[in-house]
C-alpha cells in the first residue's frame, strides 16, 4: 500500500527539537519513504489523505503499562499503592483466564489507538494471548518481562525472550522483572545473570513509593536503583518504571548508565505515590520516557492527560517555566520508542516504520494556531486524533476502530469478564 | 420541541449523591418535565433518543473562567500569574475590540459545549459582545462583574446587573471585582454597598497566589478573605475564584457565610499558584465549584481533565483516599450551577431547565461498566460528549456544532485576530 499525506504539518522529532514541516509524508508498505518537500516520482497512489494542515506526530510511545487490567477500571480505587495491590489487584487477577486476557488487552488497544498511541510496552501475565490480540488489531507490543516470587524463572524468561523477539513484526520482547519487592535477591541475580548472557537491557518497577524505598534499604541498605546496579543489572542498560522516590545518587546512576526513566504521573497521582523529579531528569540529562500504568491505577490510557501532568506537576514544584512542553513531547513520541527498543519508530523519517498520528487542530481547542506542539500538550485531548497509523496500516480513523469488527462485543465480553469475576470472588 | 431520550443511564443529582437511574427522560420547550420511569399520556414527540444505556448528567458548569482570552492559548506560557498577567495578559487585551471578543467567545463556546459544558461563569471585558456570542449560539452565560482600577464604577456595575439580568434567559449578571490586589479599597467598598444595595452576592478572585495575599496582608493586616468580609462584602453571599492559599480562617468564613470556593486547578498547576485545600473544603462543609480559569491559562476549557485534577491533586497531598470523585462530579453539575444562581440548572428534575449532557459510554475509556460516575472522573474524556443541550435545544451532537454555521469561519477569524494583535504590537 502506498499512502501520501499531504498539506501536513509535520513535527519529524529529528532531534528534541519539536520542528514543524509543512510538506507531504510518503508511506510505502510498513515504512516512511519520504518527508517534506516532494520530490522524485510519484507513487502509485492507493490513498492520498488531504490533512488540511492537521498535524502529523509520531505516534505516543506508551513505556510503562498493564494493558488487560482494565478490567478493575473504577472497580478497585482510591487505595494506596500496596493496599490496592493486594487487596483487589493479586486476588482478583487469580481469575483471568488467557482468553480474558486477549478480550481485555484488545479493549486497551482501542483505548490506545483511539488515543494517538501506537505502541505500549507492556507488563503482564500469559504473553501468547497477549500477542495475539495485538497481532490481531495491528498494534505493536513491546512485551517487558515480568518475573517474580509468584511465578517464573532465569529459564522462563530467556525462553519468552527468544520466543517473543521472532514472533511478529509487531511483537517484541525486553527483559524485565516486576520490582525488588516483590522478587527475591536470588531471582533478581538471575534476571541480571540473563542480562550479561544476552546483552540485553533490563526493566522494572522502581522506587513508586516511599515505603519500597524504605524496604529496600532495610533489605539491603541501598535504594533500588543502587542495588540492582550493584548487581550489574544495568550493565547493558534498561531502566525503571515510577522513579518516584529518586535520591541524586538515584539520578546520577541512571544518568551515568544511560538509562531510561519512565514516568507515571497519572497512577502517581491517583495511588498518592508522589512526584517524581521529571524536571531535574531533564535538566541532567537523564532520557525520559512516558507511561499511563496500568488503567486500573490511572483510571485510563490517555496520553494527552498525561503530558499534561508530566509537566504540570513539575511547574507545581519548580515554578511555572518548568518541563517545558515540547521536551515533554519529545518524550511521549520518541524517547519511550527509544525505551522499547524501537528505535525505528522514533521519529518521521525515511526508512522508519509508519507509525504515526494525525492531530485534527480544526477543533476549538486547537485555536487560534500559535504553537501546534504547546497546544497538544496543554490543550490536546483524544477528540483531536483524527488517525492512528501503524507499520503502514491505519488502525483508526474518525472514531472507527479498523481493525476491529464489533467493539460492542468486546466491551460485552469486558462486562461479562468482571461480572464472572465478581460472582466467583464474592465482591 | 418535545425530546424524548430513552435507554438512559440518568445521575439527577437532586442532592449529592451520585445516584443512577435507569429510565426515561423528557423535555418540552426548555424544561424537563419527567425522569425516570414513564407515567401519563407520552407527548407528541418531535425527536426521540434511544440513548442505548448512555449516561444523562446534568451539563458541567464551569465556574470560573475568561472565554474570551482564547486568542492567548499556546501564546503566553511558562510564565508565574503576576508575570504573565503584566507582561502578556494584560498588555494584548488592549487590542481587542468588540467584535474580537464576540469571535474569541464562540471560539471558547464551541469548546465548551464539544466537552458538555452548559454554563460559565464568565468574567471578561464588553459583555455587550460576550452575551450577544452566548445568545447566537445557544450557549448560557453568567457575566460575573470584573470592575477594577483600570476600568468601571459603581455605577457600571449597577447598570450592567441591572441590563444584562433582563436582556434573555439565557444570560444573567451576579456582582462581582477583579480582584483585591487589582482594586482601591474605595472601590471595594462601593463593591460592597452596591451588594448591600441590591441583597446580592459578590464574587471575585481571592487567594489565587501567596504574593497575592502577602500583598494584602502588608496592606490591610488580613487574608483577603478576612479583609473583603470586614467590609460586609460576603453579606449577601458569593464566593471566591482560586482561593488556594487559604488558612483555616479563610475557609471557617466561607463555611460559615456560605460562600462557595471555586477551584481552578488546571490554571494553578499551569501558573504555578499551587494546591488549593480541596479536601478540607469538602470535609469541613464549604460549597466547592470547578473552574477552569481562562484558556491562556489553563490552556483549555476541558472538565474531564479539570476534575481529574481536582481530585487527583488532593490525593498527591492527602493520600489515595481523598476528595471522592462522586463529590468532584457533583461540584461539576450542580454546586457550579448554585454558585452562579442557576439553581433551575442544577440538577435533572422535573420542573428543572433542560441543559444535559449525554455521555457515550460505548468507547474503550468507559468500559467495563464498574462504576460510571467514576469512570466520568477518572477515566472520562471530551471523546464522550455525545451530545450537549442547553434550555431544551441540541448545541452540539456527535462532533458537530448545531448552532454555529462554519466553525471554519471562527477559526479563520481568531487567526486574523492574533495575527493583527502580533503585527500591532510587534511580539
């Protein structure tokens, strides 16, 4: 399929800089062939898209999720972190089976999609369904492993590892495990074991709240970040999840290694976690990358509300000149692609994968036009995504899910889900 | 016009809890004349509305806000309020003429109305052109008195509440100052006999930063609350905008004289201001409405992220468990509606004005059904506005704006505004 987007502004994310373009955007099959100025020969066309001076951003790279946990959207909130974990989350996910997982993975998806996001990197159970709802609905999944005392090993997690990496084009797989906390030390230096063996970066839950900060320094006297990299398991890189409760030295070891820190601002939020020092990352360089966490944490997959709190909640802290908006783009659209290793899907570019959206600036919210990219993120919402496109395929389009035939009958299958779920654990 | 819906998920509000009913509801002309289960003779309906389970809410009622100034959205960011206010605010609102402010105020209506908001409460300059906005396009406003010392006496303020409450039904006028840093105490205090005058209630901004109240403490020996209400300003009741640093005296006054705060957290995050003591407003008894403040401010008009904010910002500061989001959804309907004496508007009754809005629940953000008020709160987002009806006429259905011709038109003209005001003042 050949598609040409025309009389498009463009924000390329070359570099940080968030540039705007105005010229046409070539696709070809699953890549961006051209950028900007039209020149060469024509394609054969099978679509040419009139953008009206709409926007076209790579797509939101979701770095930090739980996509089938929407589920317990509004059924299980206002608790802190740990209560809500093993209060409702542990016991009630006990009774997902791996069809439910698909059914409520493909909701997030039509959540992401219909979002701007084209991308998640995604944490949780029986990947194989997972994937295959991906798969179904044209979405790109980066799965991050997830290993704990409640199940898998050193060996589960090299064989999901291999098996995910060759599945799918659209399907990834980075190491990771669910957090020091909830994962013995033994477990943990085989997860870094695997790491030297493969070479290969390591993710997982860091520093969300005070209380596994504390944990962890009286487990072993240093804070997460300290401990896992006194372990060599950023020796080939990875990063943390949450990164609320960061010390300096927190910074300077995730800094100094190249790691990413993904934030969570949304979940943050709701579950009273804290704020995390986004505006000092900035300012030391350390990569900053953007998830919703799961959507029962957040209640939602919004990533236009997200962005705004990215930046927001630092202006609270640091005064209203803080994280500027366009570096919080930046974040939302290439440097989580960066997290999840894929960095073909960082920015508009020849040769990238055709993962991109189109922001529809003739509504209100969007006017008058004096910065595109400070209106997406101070005044953006999900009615300004007009198309989400990945690998070359549009996934979504005016509100109308392509890739899926009845979007009724997954939120029926939704309903049911936690109805069963419900009726079997008495709540 | 007598409107049917039917298959409605309903939250009447007639007091705060956030009940739901599922039933029927009906207008004729601009009222609501039945809720709930259908009984006597159906009308001769013109239009019916299966609304497939779809919620009815009373319209969000924004309670403090600057429409016009959407010609400044994405324009004058980053800066602290007193900064941005001198330097950029109120520099460039001198090039506005009338028919500039009629243009901003559609532009900020088409916004409102596209996010289910059915009111605000709507401080700006030339209200001549602010009501005539509001009347062309179906919209219900609230002018809130803005008389400071650059501009109006007592005098213009008596005229202008006695006009503009008998101009159309749509629009009404409550007293009201910029502000106790902007005003000469002579001034206030014609404020305040004029309240005594007229046995009405006065509101203005109050508290919105600690400079703010610092200044007024240097000058008066008191909080601005304390001040206003030691010239009997709060006799008759009102309220304040902002009011985020408020000490417990402040807040015992509002309690005791009844006065409602009004929160605008999206435009205190933004500026930097900081987090209003929503929660102990709630706990303690005050009346609490929701604001977004102006566009150039905030940068948007959007209630769904405003009361995510609002409750979100009060569990950063006081744990996961507080300010409810069935309460932050009842501020939003109805305390805004009292706040600006539209008590015929705040709630869906029998009897009541027919301004409602209709929430598609059939989209990934809302479902599982759990719990749909929260899912309003924490999940909800403009994508749900499925309809928006204020005085028993449809303003906005399924993206489209029923009561503007060319929304393209009003975009085009808030360009050219900017782009004059930008030539004009060499910025």
């Amino acid at each position: 399929m050949n598609i040409r987007f025309f009389n498009a502004n463009i924000v390329p994310f070359r570099n940080a800089d968030a540039e705007v373009i105005l010229g046409e955007l070539w696709v070809s099959d699953d890549k961006i062939v051209l950028v900007g100025e039209p020149s060469g020969a024509p394609l054969s066309w099978d679509r040419e898209i009139d953008c009206r001076g709409n926007l076209l951003l790579p797509g939101f790279k979701n770095a930090h999720t739980h996509s089938a946990m929407t589920f317990l959207r509004s059924f299980a909130d206002d608790k802190p972190l740990l209560d809500w974990l093993n209060e409702d989350v542990f016991p009630l996910e006990k009774f997902l089976t791996g069809d439910d997982i698909y059914t409520l993975t493909t909701l997030a998806i039509m959540e992401y999609v219909s979002g701007g996001t084209t991308a998640a990197f995604d944490m949780y159970y029986q990947p194989d369904y997972v994937t295959r709802s991906a798969i179904d609905t044209g979405f790109r999944m980066v799965l991050c492993g997830s290993i704990n005392d409640f199940g898998g090993t050193k060996e589960t997690l090299r064989d999901e590892f291999e098996k995910y990496n060759k599945l799918h084009p659209l399907i990834s797989q980075v190491l990771g495990f669910h957090a020091e906390y909830t994962t013995s030390k033994a477990l943990i230096k085989d997860v870094s074991d695997l790491a030297h063996e493969l070479c290969a970066p390591v993710f997982t839950h860091n520093s969300e709240t005070r209380q596994e900060v504390e944990g962890c320094k009286e487990r072993y006297g240093m804070s997460p970040t300290k401990f896992l990299d006194s372990l060599g398991m950023f020796d080939f890189g990875g990063g943390g999840f949450h990164c609320v409760h960061f010390t300096d030295e927190d910074t300077q070891i995730f800094k100094s290694r190249g790691l990413y820190a993904v934030t969570n601002c949304g979940s943050n939020v709701k579950l009273a976690s804290g704020i995390p020092p986004v505006e000092k990352w900035y300012r030391d360089g350390v990569k900053v990358a953007i998830g919703t966490d799961g959507p029962a944490s957040n209640n939602c997959l919004d990533f236009f509300r997200e962005m705004f709190l990215v930046t927001g909640l630092q202006k609270l802290e640091h005064g209203a000149a803080s994280t500027d908006a366009n570096l919080v783009l930046h974040s939302a659209c290439s440097v989580g692609a960066d997290a999840m290793g894929l960095s073909e899907c960082n920015s508009l570019e020849c040769g990238k994968q055709a993962d991109l959206i189109m922001i529809d600036m003739h509504r209100p919210n969007m006017q008058p036009v004096n910065n595109m990219t400070k209106n997406v993120v101070y005044s953006g919402s999900k009615e300004n995504v007009a198309l989400t496109m990945i690998r070359g395929n549009v996934v979504y389009e005016n509100g109308r899910f392509v890739t899926i035939d009845d979007p009724e009958e997954i939120y029926r299958k939704s309903n049911a889900i936690i109805a069963r779920i419900r009726r079997a654990s008495g709540r």
